[in-house]
C-alpha cells in the first residue's frame, strides 16, 4: 500500500521517547480536497503529545493523486487515518 509506505518513509521516532518505551497507535482524522491536498487536521485519539505530533505532521504531509468522486464529480471526503507507531529497532 503506497500511503502505508509514505507513512513508513516519512515517519520519524522522536529521540526523546526512545527511553520510555513508548508507541501505539495514533488516529488522524483530515479531509481530502477536491484536489488531492489535505485539511482540518487533527488527532483523534493519541498516545502521547510528541508522538501524536509527528503523526500528525505526517499527516499533513500527504497528498492523494484520486480525489473522492461522487456522481463524475470531485468532493471533499473526510478521512480517518490510524498511524501504526512502534519502537525503532
């Protein structure tokens, strides 16, 4: 899946966690525009503040070549991303 390999390539671990331990799955929620770009970004459910922030500047990041279509025509979509965090190794 070419978003899930986006994720893996531009996700980085934050240094500061690495002691703690700390990973689990984050939930972005944004909307898809008519042109493919991402807006109204926002975590949905965290982990922790550092780590739901890389998430999210992630998720900003992406950018879908498909807009959603409805009826021939291009519409927004809302969108509910989880973001699979786990432990460098």
């Amino acid at each position: 899946d070419s978003l899930t390999n986006f994720i893996n390539v531009n996700f980085r671990y934050p240094k500061s966690l690495l002691e703690d331990n700390i990973y689990g799955k984050v939930f972005v929620s944004f909307v898809i525009e008519n042109d493919g770009t991402t807006s109204t970004h926002k975590v949905i459910r965290g982990v922790h503040p550092i780590l739901d922030k890389e998430a999210l500047r992630v998720a900003k990041l992406i950018k879908f070549e498909t807009p959603g279509m409805q009826s021939g025509k291009k519409v927004r979509v809302s969108y509910c991303l989880p973001i699979t965090v786990t432990l460098p190794e």
